[in-house]
C-alpha cells in the first residue's frame, strides 16, 4: 500500500479541475502526492466515497 508513495503539493490548476472525492481518490490510486502531513503524521487515506453534504 505505501510502496512508491510520493509526497508534495498539488498544482493549483489540477486541484481547480476535479471534485473533493476525485481528488482524494486520486491520491489513494497514487495518481496525485499524498500531503506532507500524511507522512509527518503517520495518516493514510485507505477508502473515500460518497457522504453526507452538510
């Protein structure tokens, strides 16, 4: 699961072009970075779906 993750900001124009759960989708799938904090914290995102809208 954390093979090859990398680590690092996302470009604005990538994050402007796709939905909250696309984006964190495409972290789980290694198609963007994980956050910084991610490894500083030891915090892995394993699933995302649909939710509550508040």
């Amino acid at each position: 699961m954390l093979e090859n993750v990398t680590f690092g900001p996302i470009e604005p124009a990538q994050l402007a072009s796709m939905s909250g759960l696309e984006l964190m989708q495409a972290m789980i799938e290694k198609r963007l970075p994980a956050p910084t904090m991610a490894r500083t914290l030891n915090f892995w995102l394993a699933e995302v779906g649909e939710g509550w809208r508040f």
